[in-house]
C-alpha cells in the first residue's frame, strides 16, 4: 500500500481546515480522521515490512498490537507517524534495498538449496 506523493500535503490542508466553522470544519474533520486512519495503516505496514527476517518479530508484533488495546493513543499515533514519515521518505523501499534478494521461487519449490 503507497499513497500518493500529495496525501500528507492533503492531511495537513485537512487540519487547518479544522478552524473552518460549522459544517465546513465538519468535513475537514472527517478528512483528517480518514487520512490520519490510512497513515497508520501504512505504519502498521512499514512495521510489518522492516522486521521481516527478524528472529524475534512475531513478539515484536505481537507486542505491539497487545500495547495498542490499553495504551490506544500513543502506539497508533507513532504508527501513524511512521505511515507519514513512509509516504516522505519511502523507508519500505530503501530497508529492501538493503537486504539480499530472495532466493529464485523454482528452488523454493523443489526444496533444494541454495548454493
């Protein structure tokens, strides 16, 4: 999941339109809990991609959707954080770079090694 490039431009002209009165500050509300709710799902996703290959990532996830239940505004809102930093500087991408590639998909099925 990539949002497009002018996403954080729109989530910050949705919070200023906060001050807006009456229906049109409404809107904007609804705009910025939207983007806000779709910027933590890219968040969740960037955890999800940079600790594949971790030894230890099920607990490391398992960690934080358990700290989500009592602690329900900071884990989200750093994931949300996260999911904004993601659509500037496209951390899934250079965490990938930085990795070796998979080994070929026809030595995964036949089960044999890689050499």
């Amino acid at each position: 999941m990539q949002l497009p490039p002018l996403a954080p431009a729109i989530l910050a002209a949705s919070l200023v339109g906060l001050w807006l009165p009456d229906f049109a500050g409404f809107i904007a509300a609804s705009f910025a809990a939207s983007l806000i709710t779709v910027f933590t799902f890219v968040g969740l996703a960037v955890l999800h991609a940079i600790t594949r290959g971790i030894a230890s990532r099920p607990l490391m996830l398992a960690a934080l959707y358990v700290s989500i239940v009592p602690l329900a505004g900071l884990p989200l809102l750093l994931a949300s954080l996260l999911g904004l930093a993601e659509s500037v500087l496209n951390i899934r991408a250079r965490v990938a770079a930085s990795r070796p590639p998979p080994p070929p998909y026809s030595r995964i099925l036949n089960n044999q090694s890689c050499q």
